[in-house]
C-alpha cells in the first residue's frame, strides 16, 4: 500500500527518481552497512580487528542478503531502528567476525555518517543538475539579448530591458548559491565516531585515530570531535541549500508570471497530450514551474524543524535526532526534485519577442520617462526634470492620453527637438548595460553584473 507524497501514484512524478533511490530504504541500509565495513576496515588498519574478519564483514555488508520483511518485524518489536541490522548482520557474518562489527561506535555515529555518504551523492546530484540548468539559461541569456522587454517594479513597468539581462540575473543568483552550497559540504556532512556520548572511550584511546581512517576510507572529513548533541554542521547545509532554493521559486515566479494569458512573453514548452484543465480545454498551464515553487515551499517548510535540531538535550536526544533523520532525507528529495524541475523547464522554454514587443508599448511612451528626464537633467537640473516629467507623466495617465502627445504640446517647455524626442522614446535606446551584461553571461563570464573595466566592445 502507497502512503505519502513519495509512494503515491498521484504525485511520485514529482519527485527526481535518482533522488528518491538515494533515500530508498534499501539504499539507507546499503549506507549503514558501508560505514560498518568502513569502520571494521579502519579499525583493521590499527590492529583493533582482524583482517579476515574486516574481510568477511565487508563481503556481507549488502543490503540484498538481508530480510527486509524480517527486519520490519523485528524494528516494530524492538523499537529500536539498528540493533534488529546488526542481529541479522552478525548471522551474516558469522563467528569470529560477528564478535567484531559495530566495535566502539554507537548507532547515532552509524547513521549520521551514512546521511553523510547519501548526502554526497544528493549534493553530487544537485550540483550536476543545477549546472545544466544554468549552462541552459546561459545559453537563453545570449540567444536573447537583445530581445526587448519591459522591466517591472512592484508589479508595474519600470525601464526598458532585454530578457537576455533577466535571465542574467537569474544565472547570476543561481551561480551564488551553487558555489555558497559547494563550499559547505565538505564540512557539513562528515564521519562522526565518538561513542555512546563522544568521548571515545570504548576505543582506548584510539577513537581519534579510528575515525580518521574512517573517514578517508569513505571519502568524507573526519567530525574530529563527533559530540552527539551538535548538529551545526548539518544545519548550516540546509540554510545555504534554503537560500539556494530561494533562487530558483524566483525564477519559477518570474515564469509564471510571464506567461500570464494576458502577458505572454514566455511559455513552458508544450507537448500533445499535456492538459491544464479537466473541464477548460484551452488551457495550457505552467505546472512545472508551479510544481518547483511548490516543491521549494516544502523545502522551507522543513527547514525550522532542522534549526530546532540544534537544540538538543544532554549528549544524546532522540526526540531531536528522530525529527531531523526523517526531515532531512525529505529536504533532500525536494530540493533535488525542484532543482530537476528547472533543468527541463530552461531546456524548452519558448520566449515570445513579439509580446514582449507589445506590452512595451502598451504605456504609450510612459516607460521611456526617465530616459527624457535624465536628457534634460544637465540642462535644467534633475529635480526639476523629474518634476516636468512627473506632470506629464500623471497627466498622460489621468487623462487618458499618449504620452507623446502630451509632450508634444509642451515641447517648448521641454526644450527638445523632436528628432532628439523620437529617439528617446524608442526603448531600444535606454536598456543600459542589458545586451553588455547578457553577451557576457552567455560567455561564462563571472563577472557578469560588473561594468567592463576595459570597455570592450560587448
């Protein structure tokens, strides 16, 4: 029976598959038991167990050898989620190696280095992913930066722009979060072996010495100090991994926006056979990109949950870790998901230049206000072009008017001829640093939203 978000047939198509393998329950198990023959192996190294025995550990730690049903059983009866493993494991093994697995570690330390290993392969995952969403979106910014639109603050028209220079931006917040996620992990998730309470001491002195190997033995950094109670490592991920997220709802938004009926300036790409509506035939919805904004709000959703995990009680508290080891595998899942949600929606996104040609045109010349402002500002001073301008402007707007006619009338006013005022009212001419910016987003240039020093030509 298929319960929850992740198993129903309703909505498992919203979730990455390679994500949701990840955190399956068999690959969970094939993590727990790749730290036990990482940890017999380190251990080995030092002399704390034989080698034969590692050896023997290591060729039954396969999650397909164990009962699964039995295991089920055995968790519901126990009420506990690894002693049941390692029973089944030590039959596995047999003797004398049974007496050698799970040496001087402590459940906690088992599971939070396994999250540790799965954690990798999401990040891996999230990361590869993202960067053929961005390669993507560089290659939009270039193909369109000089496709005009009109740039919108609070909802309304602001200045002219290219939507080269909007995808640039989206390009641009989605490189920070990239690299701010990159630079955490390797400190986040790590192999942590301390014991019952962190101090080692079933080890002997050799605790430290353990978990170093451990650690280069699964490719992860050593905790160094593996304290139960701290989870400050993992919490600061999911923030950066929140933020991240953050970025890409803004770019789903922006879409969904855009592709209004009544704006139509882009559009996710259409197939035969994809319906908007059970009773409206006509409609063609943006359900991938509400399906990421969705995603993402259940993301940030989760994310207090992982904050309060900082807090936790004495050495050990399992009213926390119970909370943060179902929240994080599902933010993993989700993330993931809305990162492969913006990877096919970059991949076929149709832009509409006519649209957006249209709705720049659509105030009547209002949108070019202030590049007449800023003409007449040396002439008469800033403050007092603003204040001609704004008359104008509302006036136009209050009357119903172009306004190219109402500054047509008070041309003498104005002082500009009217070559110089067809000029400014053609947008193409007031769209500052966009097609610069664009071009060299397209390039890969990570200086994008910087002016060229050099003033190359763009």
């Amino acid at each position: 029976m298929a319960v929850g978000a992740f198993d129903s047939f309703i909505t498992r198509s919203w979730f990455d598959s390679a994500a949701l393998d990840i955190w399956s329950d068999t690959s969970t198990l094939q993590a727990w038991l790749d730290v036990e023959a990482g940890l017999a192996e380190a251990e080995a190294q030092l002399g704390l167990v034989p080698s034969e025995c590692a050896r023997a550990i290591k060729d039954n730690a396969k999650a397909e050898l164990f009962d699964l049903a039995c295991l089920d059983r055995d968790i519901r009866h126990a009420q506990h989620p690894f002693v049941p493993v390692l029973k089944q494991f030590e039959v596995l093994c047999g003797e004398p190696a049974a007496g050698f697995i799970h040496l001087g570690a402590t459940t906690q330390n088992i599971f939070d280095t396994a999250v540790s290993l799965q954690m990798r392969r999401t990040h891996d995952l999230i990361l590869d992913t993202l960067d053929k969403a961005i390669a993507r979106l560089r290659a939009l910014a270039g193909a369109h930066a000089t496709t005009l639109q009109a740039g919108r603050t609070h909802g309304q028209h602001a200045l002219p722009m290219t939507f080269g220079f909007k995808v640039a931006g989206w390009v641009d917040e989605l490189e920070r979060g990239r690299a701010r996620l990159a630079e955490r992990f390797d400190g986040s998730f790590v192999a942590s072996l301390g014991g019952a309470i962190g101090t080692g001491a079933a080890l002997d002195g050799m605790g430290r010495d353990v978990e170093a190997r451990l650690a280069q033995v699964l490719g992860l950094k050593p905790a160094g100090l593996a304290i139960r109670s701290s989870y400050d490592r993992v919490a600061d991920y999911v923030s950066s991994l929140g933020v991240l997220i953050g970025g890409l709802e803004r770019v789903a938004q922006d879409i969904v926006f855009l592709q209004r009926t009544e704006i139509g300036e882009v559009r996710e790409a259409f197939h035969h056979g994809k319906v908007g509506s059970s009773t409206m035939a006509q409609k063609r919805n943006p359900s991938t990109c509400l399906r990421i904004v969705s995603l993402c709000r259940l993301v940030r959703a989760r994310m207090p949950l992982c904050l309060e995990g900082l807090v936790r009680m004495d050495e050990g508290d399992s009213s926390s870790t119970n909370v943060t080891d179902v929240t994080l595998p599902e933010i993993a899942i989700l993330a993931a998901s809305a990162v492969a949600g913006l990877a096919a929606v970059s991949d076929g996104l149709v832009v509409d230049g006519a649209a957006m040609e249209r709705n720049l045109a659509i105030t009547g010349g209002l949108i070019n206000s202030e590049a007449i402002m800023m003409r007449l500002a040396p002439r008469i001073g800033r403050h007092a072009a603003h204040h001609l301008l704004y008359e104008a402007a509302q006036g136009a707007l209050s009357e119903g008017r172009a306004f190219s006619m109402v500054l047509q009338e008070r041309a003498g006013e104005i002082g500009i001829t009217g070559d110089e005022m067809r000029q400014l009212m053609d947008p193409s001419g007031y769209v500052g640093d966009s097609v610069k910016i664009a071009r060299r987003t397209a390039n890969g240039d990570e200086t994008s939203h910087v002016t060229n020093p050099n003033n190359d030509p763009p």
